[in-house]
C-alpha cells in the first residue's frame, strides 16, 4: 500500500515537469498518532521545478497540492514540501 501512495503522489506531481523529485513516505514516524488513525499516510516531498521560479513559497506549496489534488482526501494526512526554482538550494 506504502508504495502504491507514492507512485500515486509521484504520478501526480509529474503534472509539475519536475527536474528533480523525491517522495518519502514518512508514515512510519506517525504511528499512533491520533490523524493518522483514518489510515492516509504521511510524506515529505521535495521537489525543483521551472514552473515554481519567481513565485513565492505559499504559490509554489498550492501548485503541488492542486497536483496532488483528491489523494489529499484519500492517501495523504500530512505533506511536508520543499518546492524549490533550479538553482536555489535545498534548505537544511
């Protein structure tokens, strides 16, 4: 099922032309924790994409949930997200 979300997440987000992407999911951290409890997972997505350059972070935050869109309401409880423009640098 694990795996199945995240080819489903990755699928979705190809909607965005990433050069760069990763999904992880991070459900496992989650384990017992009371929003976890309807069975949809949490994930960490960075991504780095042409489409976020010039706009601010909030901008780039709604284009990766408008593509994930219904698995927001299916698979996924929580998403962590660094969406980042070429050449900026991953935070951290």
């Amino acid at each position: 099922m694990t795996a199945a979300r995240v080819e489903r997440i990755t699928e979705r987000l190809q909607a965005l032309e990433p050069d760069h992407l990763e999904v992880v999911d991070d459900s496992r951290h989650h384990a017992g924790h009371t929003g976890a409890a309807d069975g949809r997972g949490h994930f960490s997505v960075t991504i780095v994409s042409k489409r976020f350059a010039g706009i601010n972070t909030l901008r780039r935050h709604r284009l990766v949930y408008e593509a994930v869109g219904d698995l927001m309401v299916t698979d996924i409880h929580a998403l962590s997200i660094q969406a980042l423009a070429p050449g900026e640098p991953v935070p951290g």
